[in-house]
C-alpha cells in the first residue's frame, strides 16, 4: 500500500511538471519578453538621401541608421541594417506580446521627425529628415526561442527633396506654404555653395505658392516666391532668386 502511494505521488509530480513545461501560447508571453527578429528591407532610388549624382539622388542603407519598430504609437524596439545596400536585412530585439497578423510599423533614421529646422545639406537631411516608413505583418511566432517573424519591407518616403540653388547664397532661409502649418527654417552650415537641400513634407497634389524669407551673407534681407508642388519620394531641382528688400520713403507725416 505504501509502494503504491509513493508511485501516485510520483505520477502526480510528473503531471505538474509537464504543465510547468508546456509552451505558451504567443498571446500568454509576458509583455516584457524580448524577442529577436530579423526582416529584409529594401528602398529605392527615390527614399533616402545620402549623396547626389548627376541628376538624381542615390539611395542605401548605412549600418548606424536606426529603424524604429511600433505597434500603434508604442515603440516596441530598434532594428539596424547588416549591410550598406539598397536592399538588406535588419535585426534587432522586440519588446512585448505578439501574435500572428500583428501590424507593425517602422520608421527610420528618427522616432519622431522634425522638419521645422534643418542645415540645408544631404547629410543632414539623411540623419534627420529624411523620413521612411514601412508596415510589416508579423508572419510566425516562436515562443520556445523567443524569435519573431515578419513580412519583408518596402520603405516610402515621407517628403520630397528639394535643392535650391540661391541666387546669392543667404545664411538663412525661411520657407512659407499654406499646405504646412509652420514654417522651415534652414541656417546653411555650407556658405560655399549657393546649393541648399531641404525635406519637404507632401502639402497638397497642386502647385501651391513658397515663399521665401532670408539674408545673404551681405547681411541684406532678400525674399523670394515660387509656385511648386512637393509630392513624396520625389527629388526637385529648383532655381531660387532672392531679391533684396528696399526701404521706400513714401513722403508720409505723422501729425
């Protein structure tokens, strides 16, 4: 009788141990697991600019840029690409719970992008502005390995480049349309050239007026106008005459 408790005791032990063995569901893993995933990301011509040639801007992935993971507004990780390449893979760590068909978005080079003050150059605009997003769809979940599998990406632009050539070179430039609600402001860090890079976020399918506030290194204040459209993932050249504002004596008495 007591051999045979013992081996009911036993059964009982093994029983609890596989239930403390067995795998969890992807919707039971605790919300702080961290899991690894990986995910080929490719971009074109026309999504990132990191240097001009010719006539276009030339597109690749750096090993340093940052590629923000979100679920909603939430950031759930950062992901880095393995290689310098128009298309490659990133990988990273993931925070959270997911499960199969979860909608993901990602986001490069910046969390949260800022166009409102920018330094008028390339390598400005690829560290700052030059913002892309992607939506994933997470494929398979591992839950023994803690590792995640999405959808590959295909990256869209969130503004146009434009370079503007400044006729003379200003050191600053204030940018004016009714499609945005604030202005950009661009302080060139290159007085050099009279070429000035500027991210533009998409206002609107019709041309729109620009105008244009600033100062030329003569210390004289210049403005300017232009009608044009911005459409996202396009590259503008665009011709920019700043014309020097005069005081007018008008003759006028104050009695």
């Amino acid at each position: 009788m007591k051999k045979t408790a013992i081996l009911i005791f036993a059964a009982a032990g093994m029983l609890a141990a596989a239930s403390c063995n067995k795998a969890l569901t992807p919707a039971e893993m605790p919300e702080n697991t961290v899991w690894t995933t990986v995910v080929e990301a490719a971009k074109g011509p026309d999504t990132k600019a990191l240097a001009y040639e010719g006539a276009a801007l030339v597109a690749s992935w750096a090993t340093t840029d940052n590629v923000y993971v979100l679920a909603g507004s939430e950031s759930k990780g950062v992901m880095h690409p393995q290689s310098a390449a128009e298309t490659a893979v990133l990988s990273g760590t993931l925070t959270g719970t997911f499960t199969v068909g979860d909608e993901l978005k990602l986001r490069y080079p910046v969390l949260e992008p800022k166009y409102d003050t920018q330094e008028g150059t390339l390598e400005f605009l690829a560290e700052n502005c030059d913002v892309g997003e992607a939506t994933v769809t997470v494929t398979s979940v591992d839950t023994e390995n803690k590792i995640l599998t999405l959808s590959s990406a295909k990256f869209e632009p969130q503004q146009s480049i434009v370079q503007f050539e400044a006729h003379p070179i200003v050191k600053t430039l204030v940018i004016s349309t009714p499609g945005l609600d604030y202005n950009i402001t661009v302080t060139p860090t290159d007085l050099s050239t009279n070429l000035i890079y500027v991210a533009i976020p998409e206002h609107g399918s019709d041309k729109q007026l620009i105008s244009f506030f600033g100062k030329g290194v003569d210390d004289k204040t210049r403005i300017g106008v232009s009608a044009a459209k911005s459409v996202n993932g396009k590259f503008y050249r665009a011709p920019l005459q700043m014309d020097e504002v005069r005081s007018v004596d008008l003759g006028l008495s104050v009695f």
